[in-house]
C-alpha cells in the first residue's frame, strides 16, 4: 500500500473572509508517495499555470516566492493533473491522501472545476476525492483538538521534531507532513505530550498558574532527559487543577444551561486524558462518567440546584476515595 502526502500553494487575496479563501486557485503542487511495505520514498512537484488569475497577490509571492513570471511559462493545471495521476498509479493500492486541514481539498476542488468548466475535460478529482484524509482529522481521535490552531511547522517543533527545508514550498510542506504522521503514529509519548497539552486552556490554567511552567518541565525530560518531572509528576499536577476545577463549579446556576454546556464541554478534555496508559491518569475514569451523568442530568433538568450541589461533593468525595486507594490523596491535594 501506499500513503500519499501532498500540499499546495494557493493564490488568494489577503481578506480573512473564508469564501474569499476557498475561491483561491491552486499555483504549485507538492507530493510525497511512501510505499508501506518498502519504505520507499517518491517525489512530485510542479508550478500550475492559474486558470483566471494570473497574477500573484504579493503577499503570496512573499511567502511562496512564486512570481507572475513563473508562472507564464508553468504547465496548464489540466497538464499537471494528468502528470500527477499517472504519478499516483493504481488508485486501490493507495490507503489515503494526506493533507493539513481541509484548505487544501477545498481549493483543489475549485480549481479543477474552474479548469473543467474552461478547458472541457473530465473532473481530475472525481476519482480520487474519497481517498483524501485530513490529518488533523485523523488525531482528534487520539484527542489532539490543538493541532487545529497549530501550524505544520509549530506542531513538529512542539513534537522536538525539526522543520525539513523552507515553509510553504509544497514539497517541503507535504514532507514534512509525511514525517509528523509518522513520528504521531509510532510515538504514543508524543502523542500523549499533545493530549495534556490540550488541557492547557482557561479556567485550568488561570486555577492553576503554573500549568504551563510544569508541562514544559515534563517536554524537556520526556525529549532531553532533563530534571525528574516525569509522567507521574505532569498527571498529579493536571489531577490537582481538575479537583480546584470542581470546586469552582460547585455552585454554577443548574438552570443556565449555556454554563451547563459549557462545564461539560470543559471536561470533554478528561475523557481522552484518563486513556492515557501511564501515570495516574487512570484515576479520572471514574470522575469523568461521574461528571458527565450528571451534567447529562443537568441539561435534562432533572435536577435542582441543591441536588447539584450535593451531588458535586459526592463527586468530590467518591474522586479522593479514588485518589486515597492510589496511595496519592496527599500529594494530589498538596496545591502549590
């Protein structure tokens, strides 16, 4: 089987409005091919003459470094496309086409349709479409929801993982996406770094200041093997935030459900964090089904607010029974 990695580079203005965005015309295309079974690497990389712009916006030409000149004399897109596809080979031994987000799939869409619709010849992507992966769809079931506002290049850094070649060069780009889906894949450490890193978002980093300061401790050991904040140490600080979290949501109106819906999407964060397989993350199993019954119950209004309330300690109280049998009661409840 095959995995497929590419980026584009996208002429578009630079209005932050999103139908603006997806109406930008693809002007390079970069591609990795791995073959799984040799471990075989190949390369495709081609400027695309625009279909109806063609002028480069200069900002684009400031990050791209591709000219209006370049572009004159660059393959058509329809050219380019049936270059790429030959490249591809059979489409049934590909296992998926990997990009960064969904900009990409976007704008390779429009551009094949304008393409089409001028030049007369079949939709390029009409084949191929259902075999596309968004990466960052792909580890949101592990949990990562940062590699959502993260660029390629500050996600691999945060991965201790250095950056190959000049960023938004499409081949460089759809490299350097092939070896983040490798190191995500066949690290669960990393994966796990990404995990907490997740929990670090307000109010549990205004409950507990010194989250981020802890986390980094733990990067450096778990990278260079610096200082003694291992696994165990990051899980009982994020085990310390969660239980003043409780305690902050005690007394929360039941009956405003925005505040409801809000708590509980808060602690959406914990059901991917109690899978983590070492430390003591374990412990918030119990916590997390727990919580999410009775925020369930809250939404459903089957509670008062007295009954929340006393529910919230019973939570508490069940959570450091939990924390107590783990022989960890002390240092948990040691805030710092």
């Amino acid at each position: 089987m095959k995995k497929i990695y590419m980026d584009f580079e996208m002429n578009m203005p630079s209005s932050k409005s999103k139908r603006e965005s997806f109406k930008a015309e693809i002007i390079a295309i970069g591609a990795i091919k791995y073959d799984t079974k040799s471990g075989k690497i190949d390369k495709f990389k081609s400027l695309i003459k625009p279909v109806t712009n063609q002028e480069v916006f200069p900002h684009i030409e400031e990050l791209t470094h591709i000219t209006t000149k370049d572009l004159e004399t660059a393959p058509t897109y329809e050219n380019v496309m049936r270059d790429f596809k030959s490249w591809l080979g059979i489409y049934s031994d590909i296992e998926g086409i990997y990009t960064f987000g969904n900009l990409d799939l976007t704008c390779f869409n429009y551009t094949d349709r304008l393409s089409s619709q001028k030049n007369n010849h079949p939709r390029f992507l009409s084949n191929i479409r259902n075999l596309f992966v968004d990466i960052k769809d792909k580890y949101i079931n592990y949990g990562m929801k940062c590699m959502n506002y993260v660029s390629l290049k500050n996600l691999l850094e945060y991965a201790n993982v250095k950056f190959c070649g000049d960023a938004h060069d499409p081949l460089y780009d759809a490299y350097n996406l092939y070896i983040l889906d490798k190191v995500l894949e066949e690290n669960d450490k990393i994966r796990n770094l990404l995990i907490i890193h997740d929990f670090l978002k307000p109010p549990f980093t205004a409950l507990n200041e010194d989250l981020e300061n802890r986390l980094e401790e733990y990067r450096q050991y778990l990278y260079n093997q610096n200082g003694e904040f291992d696994i165990y140490c990051i899980s009982l600080e994020v085990i310390k935030t969660i239980k003043l979290y409780l305690s902050s949501i005690k007394e929360i109106n039941v009956h405003e459900i925005d505040i409801i819906r809000d708590v509980s999407k808060k602690l959406e964060s914990l059901d991917k964090l109690k899978d983590i397989k070492e430390g003591y993350f374990y412990v918030l199993d119990n916590l997390y089904l727990d919580m999410k019954e009775l925020l369930d119950d809250a939404l459903l209004y089957k509670l008062n607010q007295q009954e929340y309330e006393e529910e919230v300690d019973n939570i508490i109280d069940l959570f450091n029974e939990d924390l107590e049998v783990e022989n960890i009661t002390e240092v948990a409840t040691d805030i710092t």
